[in-house]
C-alpha cells in the first residue's frame, strides 16, 4: 500500500493525466488543486513527512482555510509527468492556523513548492466553498487552446464569452448556467490576479484568463474536469464555426431557444446576458 493508491490520490493523478492528453497543459502549464476531505487527510497522513517543510506565506489569507489541506501540482513540474512519478511532481500542503502560509507535509521529494498560481488558487477555493456552501473543492487552471483563440477576436466581457460559447454547443446552457467570467490580461502568478480571478469566482464558476486560459471550479474532479472540457469543445466548435464561415454564421441558436433549453433543462439562465 502506497499513499498513490489511495482513492483521492488516484482521482487526482488521473485528472492530470487526462488533461495532458486533450493538449492543454504543454510544458508546465495548468494546475490543479484540490480540497481534502477530513477523512482523505487521515487516510493519507500515515504518509506525511515525519517533519513537514517551513511555513511559507502566500500574499494572501482567507479565514474559511484554516488549517485546510491541498493537493497541489508543483510549480514548474508538468502535467504529463504527474502519472509518472506523483510523489515528485504534486505536493500535499497544509494551512496554517492564520490561513496565510502553507507548508508541504507530502511530495515534491526532489524539491519544490506548490503551484506558481498557489494564490489564484487559494483566493478561488475561499471564495467558491463560500457560494456553494463548502461544497467546492477543485480548482483547475488549463491553457485550452481554442477558448485562448476565442480571447482575441472576441470583446472582454463576461457576457460576450458566456453568449457565444452558450450558442455553440446544445448542452453549455444546462453546464454552466452562470455563465462565465473573464479577466483581462494580467501577470500570472501573483497576488493582482488572484484577486482578481477570485471576485470573478464568486458569481461565476469558471474563468478565462484572456490570452492564458481557463479557471474551473467544482465540487469533484469529474465535474471540474467536466466544464473545462465542455467550455473547450463549445470555443472549438465556436472557432471552426468561424474559420469555416470566413466569419460567416448562416444559423445560431436564438436567445428563445436557449430559454426553451433552460425551461424543460430546469436550470437558470443568467438573465442579463439573453436578449
Ligand atoms: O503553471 O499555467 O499560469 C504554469 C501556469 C501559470
Ligand atoms: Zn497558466
């Protein structure tokens, strides 16, 4: 018995895994991080480090993170290493009592720290397991390359993603309901963007990231997993569409048709963005 059979550990490692193979993570970009379970934390403790690393404080604080504990990709490893060898590319951490610092009681064994975007990351778990009554616990950064494209040739707005990636496949409308948020360009990796992404975070359960990518929340991996791979596939049919056409749409799915969806669906359209 290893810690990498542990159920939530081979969840996580899949995900990483399957993101490689749909071509978002090259190099080391994406990331991914996940909020333990009380009980997944015991299953792996017999595991930690006898003694854990140094505290390192993150730039930012949350009070509904104390003493949490993440499963974290390492910072500058890369996804498609991930199934590999786990223990030295993803890290469990550990939050302190003031919800400002981290420290590493698992992984990383050739050296390292969590993710470059840790902040993002942490920023968007406090603000999603706040509106969803704890019920968050994944956040997914990847580099999908169409929903990137989509990020020059369309206006910066919240309303322009969610009603051109709504109309171009049937089922966006019933997975992501909310809509989408998007931030304009800024440096990755530190404490503006974090900010940033998680007011975004707390109306809308994903994020673009214009000219970088995507932020996806969730309850589960499969359900994070799940709208990054359904919002990617709604930017390629958006792009194909497009390229096809020589920017030419003939037909789209009207504003009364997406409320015909969401009627007999039982979700709720974010109102605003429909004409
Ligand atoms: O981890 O994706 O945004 C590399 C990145 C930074
Ligand atoms: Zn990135």
């Amino acid at each position: 018995m290893a810690i990498t059979d542990i159920e939530v550990m081979q969840n996580y490692i899949r995900m990483c895994g399957d993101g490689w193979d749909q071509g978002w993570h090259e190099r080391n970009g994406g990331n991914l991080t996940y909020r333990m379970r009380p009980e997944e934390v015991e299953q792996c403790r017999p595991y930690f480090k006898d003694s854990p690393g140094e505290w390192v404080e993150m730039g930012v604080q949350a009070d509904n993170l104390r003493g949490e504990f993440f499963i974290s990709t390492g910072s500058g490893k890369y996804f498609r290493n991930v199934p590999l060898a786990p223990q030295d590319n993803i890290c469990i951490v550990e939050i302190n009592a003031a919800g400002d610092a981290w420290r590493i009681v698992w992984g990383l064994e050739k050296g390292g720290c969590p993710t470059s975007e840790f902040p993002s990351h942490f920023l968007n778990h406090s603000v999603r397991k706040e509106a969803t009554g704890g019920a968050c616990r994944v956040i997914y950064h990847a580099h999908p390359a169409n929903l990137i494209a989509m990020t020059y040739i369309l206006p910066l707005t919240a309303r322009d993603f969610t009603r051109a990636l709504w109309k171009s496949a049937t089922e966006c409308p019933v997975v992501f309901p909310g809509g989408v948020g998007v931030v304009p360009w800024m440096v990755p990796g530190g404490r503006d963007i974090a900010l940033a992404t998680s007011e975004r975070m707390k109306e809308y359960d994903a994020a673009v990231w214009a000219h970088h990518g995507l932020f996806a929340s969730g309850p589960d991996f499969d359900t994070t997993f799940g709208l990054m791979h359904t919002i990617e596939k709604a930017a390629q049919i958006y792009i194909l569409a497009l390229s096809a056409g020589q920017g030419k749409i003939l037909q789209t799915i009207e504003d009364d048709q997406l409320r015909a969806i969401a009627k007999d669906f039982g979700v709720t359209l974010r109102e605003e963005f429909l004409d």
